[in-house]
C-alpha cells in the first residue's frame, strides 16, 4: 500500500512547540471561481426598474461557493454605495416537528416563527439604540454619560432657574446663618446653586443605576388593568413596523439570507416574500425597491408537501386532468420558482472527482502529505471545500500530537489522515471511539472474532484430516483383530446349527477359509459393500449372516473398523497443511489482509456464515469500508484519537491496553512487537491487567509461564472455574501456545477434567496430544480424583510407548506406583509390559492394568512357565487373579493344543474360581482341561458351574449326578446333548423314589431324543410303570413309544390321556398296543376317527374286527366315510352282519359296496331287513320295495343280478334283462 510520506522537522528545543499553520474555514471570494456568479447578482441588484426581481434565490449545494459569491456581492455594493445587510442563520439542527404552515390557532408552526424570531433579532440588534431612536424595540445600550451630564445640568440649572424665580434665594436669606448671609452677599446664590448642582448629581446617578433596568409592561389599580404589551401571531407582525422603521432608517436596499435552508423550512420563505412585498409597499421607505437575496440548496423544495385534502363528493370526483395538474403544481420546480422572481445557479467548481486535486492543493505547503493512492480514495467522498479544509486543519493538529517527536512510534501519517477523514465524515462515530462502542470498534471485534474462530477451525480441519491419516494406517491392525475374533466365534455358530466338518465364508462366491479371515481387503470389501455372508460346509447348506450380524459378531473391534475409514492419504496430507498455512496466515493477518480473503467466513448470530469483508459492509460506511480494505485505517486506529505524549510504551502494549486491559476484554492472539511491551503493560496497569480478562492473551501466557508463573495463579483459577462452559482460551494456547508443556503442569495439579479435555475437546494433533498428555501424566496430582472416558482410556493405552512417563526414568518406585494409579484411574491398560522402564513394568504389572496376551503373560511369568490355570495359580497368584479377572483375553490367547487345566485334582478347584470369576469362561475352560479332567460329583462345585461342565461333559453320567442337576436346572439343553449319547450308571445308589422323580423329568423332556428318553427311562430300573396322569404334553407325545417299551400301562386309561391329541400320536398308540381289541370299544373315538381307524395299516385286524363286531358302538359314531371305511375293510374278505349292512346303507354307503356285501346274506336275510337296506340305497332302489307295474331301470353293479334274482325267487320281480345304451330293466309282478 502506497505510505504517505512523511518529513519528520528537526528535533526542536524544549522550550519549542510545534504550532501548526491553520487555514480560515470561513469563505473566500477568488474572482476566478467566484466573479461570474457575482456579476450576475450585481447586475440584478443594481436594476432599478420597476419589474425588476426582488426576490432572488442564489441555488447550489452545501460547499457550492454561495457564500464565497455573497461576499464578491458585499464587496461590489460596497463600491456601488448600495446599502446593504447580511443575516445568516446557521443551526446544526432543530426539533423534527410536524412542518405545518399555519397552526389551528392562527399561529404560525413554531419551527417558521423560530426563524422569524432569528430574523427580527439580527436586523433589531444590528444597530446600535442611538440609530435607531424611534425604536420600540428594548435592548440593553451601554451607559454614556455624555447625555446624562446634559440632563443633569438641565435639572441643575432648571432648579436653580425655578428656586430664584420663587424666592428661594430670599428664604435662604431670611433662615441662613446671618453673620455669613450679611458679610457676603453671594452665599444665598451659592447654597442654591449648590442645591442645584446636587439634584442633578442624584439625577445622573439615578439615570446610571436605572438604565435598561425599568421597564413597565402593566399598570393595575384596584380591579382595572392596563397591559402595555401585545403578542401578535408571529414575530413579523409583531415587528412589522419596526422592521419597517429600520429599512427606512438604514436605508439598506438589499437583504440577504443565508443558511436558511439548513431548517429545512421551506415556509420561511413565503413569509419572507410577504415581507418583501410589504417593504417595497410602504411609503416611509425612500430607498425602494428592496431585494432579498437568498443563498439556499434547491433541494429544500422536495421537501414541501402539498396535500389536497378530499372535501365531500365532488372531491371524490376529480377527474384524471385535475389531478394531473395538481401534480404539476405541487412539483418541486413549481414550488421553487412560484417563491423567486429569479433564480441564480452555482455551478459546483468542485466534485468527487475535483475534490482529489483540491485535497493536493490543500497539503501542498504541508510537511505530509497524503499518499496518491489515499487522496484517490477519500477524493470521490469529500465535496465541500469547507470539509477539506478543516480536514486538513484537523490533520495538522492531530499530527503535531500523535506524531510529534514524544509521540507513540509505529504510528504513520497516512493512517492519521485515513482517521481525520472518517472524523468529519462521522463525527459522532469517531466520539464513540474513545469509549469503545464505535462502528470501527464493532468491525475490530468482528476481525478479531474471526481470528480467533477461523484459527480453531482450521485446527480442528487439520486435526481431523491427520486423525482420518492415522485410522486408515490403522486399518489392517483393526482387520486382522476382527478377523481374529470371527476365527473364535465362527467354528461355535457353525457347532450350533449341529453341523459337522470344517466350516468357510462365503463372500461374493469367494470362499475364505477362516485363516483368511485377517485379509484387510475383506474387510474392505465388506465395509464398502455390506453384503450379506454365508458360513457353510463345501458341499452343504449353510447359515446366512448379514453385515449387521458379522459386526455383531466382531464386537468391539467393529467400532475401531467403523472409525479405521479408507482415506486418500496425499489428499488429507494437502488438506492438513492448508489448513495450518491458513491458521498461520489468519494469526498474523492484517485486517485489510482478512478482508481480502472472502473465502474466510465465521458464524454469525443470525445462522448464516459470513466473510469479515460482507460484516464490515454492514457495520460501517462505504468510505470506512475503503479505508479499513485498504488497510488505511488499521488495528492501532484507537492510538489515532489521543494525545499519548510522556508514556513510554509501544504501539502494540498502548494498543492492547486500550482495546483489551481497559475494556476488559480478552483477545487471545493480540500479538505484541516484543516481549517487553507485555512488562510494560503490567508496570502501567498492574492488578487490572493480571486480574482482569486481557491477560488471557497467548503472548502473555507464553511470557509470563517461562519466566514467572507465579503471576497467572488467579487467571489459571479463573480459567478452571469458567472450563466447563468456556474453554477457548485453554484450547487456543494448546493449540498455538508457545510453552504448552508448562502451561499443561500449571494445569493439571488444578484440573480434574484435564485428560478429557486433552483428549476429546483439544482442537490439536495427533503428536500434540500425546505430547501433551505425557506432560499431564507426569504433572497429574495423587490426590486430584481425575475424570476420564472411554476415549481417553483408549488414547493411554494406544500411545502409552510414546510417553516418557512410561518408558523414562523416574526418580523414584514411588513416581511409578503414582503412573500406574493414574492409569487405572484413566481406565486404561499398558498393552505391553516390554516397553516399559523397569519401575513402571513392576508397578504396572501389580496394579494390573495389562491387557493378558501371551507376551505380557511371558513378561510377568517368566519364559517357559506353562500357561494351564492350575500352573499359573501355582507359579504366581496376583497374575493367576488377573487372568481371573480377564478370562475371555486368556482363552483367546490360549493355543490350540494348550489346555486350561492340567491337573485333574485341580479341575474343580479351578473351575470354582473360573465360576466365580466369570461365569461365561467356565465353558471354555472346562472344554479346554485335559482329558482326564472330570467332575466325579457335581455337588462338589459351585452352582454356576453345573451347567457348563455338564455342557462340556466333563461330568460322570451317574443317576445321582443326573438327579442332582436336573433337580436344579431341569432336563436343559446341556443336559440333553449329553444324554442323547451316554447311558445312566450307578442307578442302584439312588432311593427308588427319586429314580420314579429322574424318570418323569426325562419322560416329559421335550428336547431330548424320544428313543433316548425311552432308553433313559428303562435304565432306571423302575419296579412299576409310570403313571400316565403324571406326564405332561412333551410326555404324552412319548406315550406311544413308553407303552410299547412297557413303561407305562396298556389301558383304556392310559389312551384318555392321548385321546384329545392329533389321529398321528394316538395311531401310534394304536400301534404300540397289545391288548387293544379287547377295551377299543370302550374308547372314546369320533366319527372322524372312525374311517380312520378302519383304514389305518398300523390298527391291528383284531382291533378292527372288534369294532365291526359291535354293530350298537358302530352305530353311535358312523358317518357316511366311517360307513364307507368299513365297506372297505369288509370288502377285503371281512364278513359284516346283517345289523351292520342295515347301519351302513342307512350311513350312506354307496350301492356299490352294500350289494357286494348282501350276496352271502340274500338266501337268509328278512325281507323287511332287505327294503329297509333297498330304501337306504336312495331312489334308483325303492321300486324294488314294492310290486306292480312300474318298470325301474337300474345301473349295472356286481351283485345286482344276484339281487334280482333273489327278488324273482321271492315273487317281487318279474322279469329283468339289459336295455340298450346300457342298464338293466326290472319288470315288477302285478
């Protein structure tokens, strides 16, 4: 940015001040610029004619040359003896009050008689009492006393005159001293002389003592009052005349007005016109006509409003003409040239784009000047010559002070000029910088806020790109780990679903052999894809498992996969070191510089995020939004506004009093020039610094920990009081601190909270953090009950080999034991004991807080010492209890042809501290012992252990054991897979009553094999048979199999028990039954179960002959399929009776069957027997009941000639023969 240069004088002597050389704000006529205009007005002026203008407007914008051209005017009237009189009104503003022109009461709006007031005074007070003797007007004169004397001696000599005339010098004659009056004849004359001289004294003292002073405005007697003041509507009526009497008096031919248009009344001026025309009207002025002339902006027009207000309907009908020309009258130009009889334009001599040119000139004979580059930016807002010169003016004042040779260094003129133009331009604003709450202070905190916000979030885009980096160099750690936990749990779901041989997993028609299962690009794969799995057998079915279902399986390590994402590693590198470059280039940026950078955006409180060069536009200006883009006005702008002369103290340390230590207010990357501005800061401001919030600054801290940590005991109190809801600076300094270590030792003996926050919310990397909470640990209070987290549990023991803490020296066993309490408070585990110092090692391993792989279990055995329960219990007892206390990592570091336990005499022991340790690890260890290893009684373990020792089957199948565990647990799971393969032994040493107990228990298992439940059941050795009533529905399903095994009683009331179960469980019975036929009629079997029964191949014949034989049973459950069934079964060479042929038909048995079955009985069978059985085959077979000479047609079956026949023989028939197209035709006897 170009600088503006600056020529420093030479160092001046104490005794010298710098003066500056000011320039006059007020106008200067330049016959140039200015003699044109002045002309003109001359000309008119000096017209005399009778239609020559009275009122003339001299229009132009504020800094136009108006008042330049009214003096060229003065001075030309001067030289033409044309009397002439200036009134100027200047107001900085009035009260915003409804602009009416004539008030209800006839009064005009107080804003118009405010200004006829100013008027009436500057024209009243311009000459002095003595011109202006027929004045009516009271004002205060100074006392003269030349007339007083002249009054006085006329009383004196009046006195004297009156005293003579009426003897006074006679009486004094008669009455004074007689000796004195007759020795000299002069004394009677020389006391009334005196008497005259003293009255005139009183007389002019009494003149001096009541001048301006005695004013009489009524006089009252009694109940009559004469007021002597009056109060017209406005101060020009009231006035009138003497406003009247002073243009006769004076003589003055020309009034001019300016300024008038700074009250924004533009109904001055038709009571100045009214006036205009009353002085050019009255006869007691000689000096006619009487011009006004008015200096004024033509916008002060646009702000008259004519309203014409409707007034009943045929307002209402105005048409469109009328309108259009009330809006022709009431325009701006109407309204301006309706008030002057002419109207003189100023033509602007400067311009935005002028005014650069005229600020040079300005600074031309000045020591500085402004740099091109600044005039060109402040030249297109400065349009008044006035402006410029006091900004100039300004300039040279604020230069001798804040630049002089005592002043702040660092400081340059083009920024002190940048501030002197925002002054003028923003007067109020540039007051509000001294407290604070300017624009310029409100951009500032905006830049700062985005310092400080952009800083942490490009901390926090590197961080997470670096920790993205990191999980993917983790992958393949995480995929063998998983794999690892699907080789364990894989073989159990494949054992589960009872299939045998080796399993695999298919994947996308691969097959991967469980030692594949560690393959990082399966697990890929499978991250990417989420396909579904199978686990099969080659060659047979298998499971099929979801993605859901494989991470379910992995466990934990799932969670590390999900974290472990595939990442472009030089794409997150390039993002990682952009991202730091941009946080170093926002920590030194310049506000101009971050200005520039609109890709920077923050949030802010409206949601919506914004760059710092879109806020600035709002806050402030378009010039300060130039200046403050260009870097014109920069950060030290509050060092511009005072005087700092006698303060030893830099830009930076007097900058960040001012805005920081006085405000009270925190900027965390306030950079200094030098550490000894911060000394500085402190000697100044003391307490207030220390204490307050501004010494929450990086630099300060940086200084302040490496040299005199004492100083920042309250700001770290302060700081750990207010972390739970505001850690910025915390987290500022740990990110970009300087002595981050230190200001970590400071923290953390205070902090309970400290590992979490370094950890989870600390927006550093990855060798930060574990930098830093190395320092933590080695810093941490015994006595401080520090928080932790799962992830900081996890961040310790991933990184623990990377911290001195762990792996250093310590000065003490002490120091370590404090490391490993540390640690387990943390929650965090050391994953390998070889890396540690030797202190720590021995600490650790006591406390315990080693994960139990086989390395560590090496490292604190002992090479060669066998890794069986049993062994380690022997070797050591406090890893034997920590191996207790993680037995899933034992069992998973265990190998294959390891056992858990050796010792056979240890087995139950073992198992009872496995129970108790973990209930779930009993299976696997029991699994895992030797095979020698058993439990003889289960009574002699504990309870928790019963179930998986049995499900191993490392249990003696003895009747009691089987007592004993299906009278605590029932016939479970466990129980049953080993049942289904093994037999009861030892049945004699259990009481008979407990054996009946086992064999219900086994009868009613559901789950057990139903051949074993019958084998388990016989090897109890049962005196008696089981009582049906005792069996529940799983056991009434084995009755079948227990009645054919003769364990149960082959009864009518045995079959009740089974009589409401499906037709397939009671044929079973059926089947199973020996003496069935003999009680089968005395079962309850329905008319469904009737055909049933006939048909079934399992039934014996005897059963079915039974049946058949008891035609009166037949009958109360015979259905047309029952009656059918029977049919069947009788057709297969089985004789019926008669009885039952009769039930069958009546049943519905088709004719088919029923005449086959008649033939044997035709020879013998009643003939009422025969109709009813005729009747029941339905109409085809009724005329056969009966003769006469209907002729039936009957179908051809078997056994219907027989029938005929029968019929003929018996006398019913005819004849019969076939007829064609088939059938048999009966002709019946007659």
């Amino acid at each position: 940015m170009p600088s503006m240069s600056r020529v420093r004088p030479a160092r001046q002597s104490a005794l010298q001040l710098d003066v500056p050389v000011l320039r006059s704000l007020g106008p200067i006529y330049e016959e140039s610029l200015h003699g044109r205009h002045a002309a003109v007005l001359l000309k008119v002026l000096a017209n005399r004619s009778a239609n020559a203008a009275t009122n003339i407007a001299l229009a132009g914008h504020y800094g136009s040359g108006k008042s330049s051209v009214i003096l060229g005017v003065q001075a030309g009237l001067d030289e033409q003896r044309i009397n002439w009189v200036n009134l100027s009104l200047s107001s900085l503003g009035v009260g915003d009050e409804k602009r009416e022109r004539i008030k209800e009461d006839g009064t005009p709006a107080p804003l118009t008689n405010l200004i006829q007031k100013e008027i009436v005074k500057q024209l009243l007070y311009r000459k002095a009492p003595s011109d202006m003797p027929g004045s009516r007007y009271f004002r205060i004169d100074s006392f003269r006393p030349g007339p007083a004397v002249i009054w006085a001696a006329a009383v004196a000599v009046g006195f004297f005159v009156v005293a003579v005339l009426l003897g006074l010098v006679n009486r004094v004659e008669k009455v004074g001293p007689q000796a004195l009056v007759t020795s000299h004849g002069w004394v009677p004359w020389a006391i009334v002389a005196g008497l005259g001289v003293f009255l005139g004294v009183i007389w002019f003292l009494g003149l001096r003592a009541l001048r301006s002073r005695l004013r009489v405005e009524s006089v009252s007697a009694g109940g009559a009052a004469v007021k002597l003041s009056a109060k017209e509507n406005s101060y020009f009526d009231e006035y009138l005349d003497e406003i009247v009497y002073f243009f006769q008096r004076t003589k003055t031919q020309v009034a001019i007005f300016e300024d008038l248009d700074r009250f924004r009344d533009p109904h001055i001026f038709e009571t100045l016109r009214e006036l205009n025309t009353v002085l050019n009207n009255s006869e007691q002025i000689k000096s006619r006509p009487v011009r006004f002339v008015y200096a004024v902006r033509d916008s002060i027009f646009e702000q008259l409003n004519i309203e014409a207000a409707p007034d009943g309907d045929a307002d209402a009908d105005t048409d469109a003409a009328s309108a259009r020309a009330s809006a022709l009258e009431s325009a701006p130009s109407a309204n301006r040239t309706k008030f002057f009889d002419l109207v003189v334009p100023m033509v602007p001599f400067i311009t935005h784009r002028s005014a650069r040119d005229l600020l040079t000139a300005e600074f031309a004979a000045s020591d500085e000047q402004p740099s091109t580059a600044l005039v060109n930016l402040v030249g297109t807002h400065l349009t008044d010559m006035r402006l410029i010169r006091n900004i100039r003016n300004e300039f040279e004042i604020y230069r001798a002070s804040v630049l002089g040779e005592k002043g702040l260094k660092g400081l340059t003129a083009d920024r002190l000029f940048a501030m002197m133009v925002y002054k003028n331009l923003h007067l109020e604003d540039f007051e509000a910088i001294r407290l604070g709450t300017s624009k310029i202070d409100e951009a500032h905190q905006a830049f700062r806020d985005l310092v400080k916000y952009q800083t942490s979030h490009q901390a926090a885009v590197s961080k997470e790109a670096l920790d993205r980096i990191a999980s993917n160099r983790a992958w393949d750690k995480h995929a063998k780990a998983a794999g690892e936990r699907l080789q364990k749990v894989l073989p159990i779901v494949h054992r589960a679903g009872r299939r045998g041989g080796v399993p695999v997993l298919q994947y996308q028609s691969a097959n991967y052999a469980l030692s594949e299962l560690t393959s990082s690009d399966l697990w890929r794969s499978l991250h990417e894809t989420r396909d579904d799995v199978h686990l099969i057998q080659p060659g047979y079915g298998g499971v099929t498992l979801s993605f859901d279902d494989v991470i379910a399986l992995v466990g934990d390590e799932a969670a590390a996969l999900d974290d472990a994402i595939d990442a472009d590693v030089a794409r997150l590198q390039h993002a990682s070191r952009t991202a730091l470059e941009t946080k170093d280039f926002v920590a030194k940026a310049t506000m101009a510089q971050l200005m520039a950078r609109t890709d920077l955006v923050m949030p802010t409180d409206s949601g919506v995020e914004r760059n710092l060069d879109s806020i600035v536009a709002d806050l402030v200006s378009p010039l300060a939004h130039d200046l403050l883009a260009r870097g014109h006005i920069d950060e030290n702008f509050t060092l511009y506004c005072s005087d700092y002369h006698g303060i030893a103290i830099s830009v930076s340390a007097m900058n960040f009093i001012l805005h920081c230590v006085q405000a009270d207010r925190a900027d965390h990357r306030f950079r200094f020039d030098e550490a000894a501005s911060i000394d500085a800061v402190e000697k100044e401001m003391g307490a207030r610094f220390l204490d307050g919030e501004s010494v929450f600054n990086l630099a300060v801290f940086d200084h302040y920990l490496s040299t005199r940590p004492d100083r920042l005991d309250k700001a770290l109190d302060k700081l750990l009081m207010r972390a739970g809801t505001d850690s910025s600076f915390i987290d500022a300094y740990l990110l970009d601190g300087a002595s981050r270590k230190l200001f970590v030792n400071q923290l953390v003996p205070r902090w309970k909270h400290a590992f979490v926050h370094l950890v989870e919310k600390a927006p550093i990397d990855l060798a930060a953090a574990v930098a830093l909470v190395d320092a933590a640990v080695r810093s941490a209070d015994r006595d401080v009950d520090y928080e932790s987290s799962q992830r900081v549990a996890d961040f310790v023991s991933e990184h623990y080999a990377r911290m001195q803490a762990f792996v250093g020296p310590v000065e003490t066993p002490k120091a370590a034991a404090d490391v490993a309490v540390l640690v387990r408070r943390l929650g965090a585990q050391v994953g390998d004991l070889a890396v540690l110092g030797d202190a720590q090692r021995e600490a650790v391993i006591k406390a315990r807080l080693y994960p139990v792989t086989r390395a560590n279990l090496s490292a604190a055995l002992g090479e060669g010492t066998a890794l069986a329960l049993d062994a380690v219990r022997a070797t050591n007892a406090d890893v034997y209890d920590h191996i207790l206390g993680n037995l899933d990592s034992y069992l998973q570091v265990r190998e294959e042809k390891e056992v858990t336990v050796d010792a056979s005499e240890e087995f139950v022991a073992v198992l009872n501290d496995v129970a108790n340790a973990a209930e779930s690890a009993v299976l696997p260890v029991a699994e895992g012992a030797s095979a020698s290893c058993t439990v003889a009684d289960l009574e002699e373990l504990d309870d928790a252990a019963w179930i998986a020792v049995v499900s191993a089957g490392r249990f003696a199948p003895t009747v009691w054991n089987v007592c004993q565990f299906v009278g605590k647990f029932g016939v479970s799971e466990e129980l049953v897979e080993n049942l289904n393969r093994l037999d009861l032994t030892e049945v004699e040493e259990v009481e008979e009553e407990s054996r009946y107990d086992l064999g219900y228990a086994l009868a009613n298992a559901e789950d057990l094999d139903p051949v074993a439940r019958v084998r388990l059941v016989k090897q109890l050795e049962l005196p008696g048979r089981l009582n049906p009533e005792l069996l529940t529905e799983a056991g009434l399903k084995l009755i079948p199999a227990l009645l054919d095994a003769e364990l149960v009683p082959d009864a009518a009331e045995t079959y009740a028990r089974v009589g409401g179960c499906p037709f397939a469980l009671r044929e079973e019975y059926f089947a199973a039954s020996k003496g069935l036929a003999s009680y089968v009629c005395e079962l309850m079997l329905s008319s469904d179960d009737l055909p049933k029964v006939m048909r079934s191949p399992r039934v014996a014949p005897a059963v079915k002959r039974a049946i058949a034989e008891d035609a009166e049973y037949v009958y109360g459950r015979l259905s047309r399929q029952g009656a059918i069934a029977i049919c069947e079964w009788a057709a297969k060479g089985n004789d019926v009776s008669v009885e039952l042929l009769v039930n069958l038909s009546e049943a519905g048995a088709p004719a088919e069957h029923i005449l086959n079955l008649l033939i044997p009985h035709l020879s013998d069978i009643g003939l009422p027997a025969l109709d009813q059985i005729l009747l029941a085959l339905g109409d085809e077979y009724e005329p056969l009941t009966r003769v006469g000479r209907h002729r039936p047609k009957l179908k051809e079956r078997d056994g219907t000639d027989e029938l005929l026949n029968e019929l003929k023989r018996r006398g019913r028939v005819s004849s019969f023969g076939p007829v064609l197209f088939g059938g048999i035709r009966v002709n019946m006897r007659h």
